[in-house]
C-alpha cells in the first residue's frame, strides 16, 4: 500500500526501534511507496512513512532492495555532497559521505548479510541509515 510522506522534522527526527519478522508489511509498504515516487526518490527509510522502524528500501540495478536493522559496519574515502530528500522541504544540502562502505542488515528472513557498497548505492545507503538514526541532512 502508497502511504503518505511524513514532513514533520520532529517524527523524522526520531531514531527507529529495530525491525523484527512481524514487520514484513511495513517493508512492502514503503516498497510500494518508494515505488510510487521513483520520478524523483532512490530511496526511504520507514519513518519516512511514520513507522519508526530500521527499514530501509533504495534502488539497486533496477531493482528495489530491502533492508532491515541495516548498520554502517566500515566505510572508508570521505567526500562532500549534496542531497535532497523527498520527507524534506527545500534546497538539497550538503553533507559527508564515504565512497566506499560495507553494511551488516537482515533480509525478509532475518537472516544476517554483510555486503559491500560503493559509489552512488553507498550514497543512498548511508542517507537512509541516517534516517533510522533520526539523522536529518
């Protein structure tokens, strides 16, 4: 189901309980919703549709992947850019990310992977996580 985009910084600001199995709906539906907004959004994180969960979803190859309790476990080359978010109004911001990371999470199983990132996928990774930390750019 396309639920609505929450805009309030106070929500967003709010860091997420971790994930569990019973959580799989929120996945879809935030998967359904990034779906939805694909013209202008790569990625989400589910506060961004009001449940504070660490669920993230971005686009991969065409593809949209799933992500639960995702942590940041090693990243590495530092860089400045600027993003913009579709829970955030306004200009992009600028803000630090790194290159290069490797991420720990659990897929719809609850079964553990650690995987690799770099480039643009890291980009959208590291923004979501921020999310689940209630981190704002």
């Amino acid at each position: 189901m396309i639920r609505e985009i929450i805009h309030d910084p106070i929500i967003l600001g709010i860091k997420s309980k971790d994930a569990a199995a019973d959580d799989l709906q929120i996945a879809k539906d935030l998967a359904d919703t990034l779906e939805h907004h694909l013209d202008g959004c790569v990625g989400m994180a589910a506060n961004m549709i009001g449940v504070s969960k660490r669920i993230i979803v971005f686009v991969e190859d065409k593809k949209i992947v799933t992500m639960f309790n995702p942590e940041i476990i090693l990243k590495n080359q530092p860089y400045e850019t600027e993003e913009g978010c579709l829970s955030l109004l306004g200009e992009p911001r600028s803000v630090t990310r790194y290159n290069s990371i490797k991420v720990r999470y659990q897929d719809k199983y609850m079964k553990v992977h650690e995987k690799r990132y770099s480039g643009f996928a890291a980009q959208i990774i590291q923004h979501e996580i921020d999310h689940c930390n209630g981190v704002l750019i």
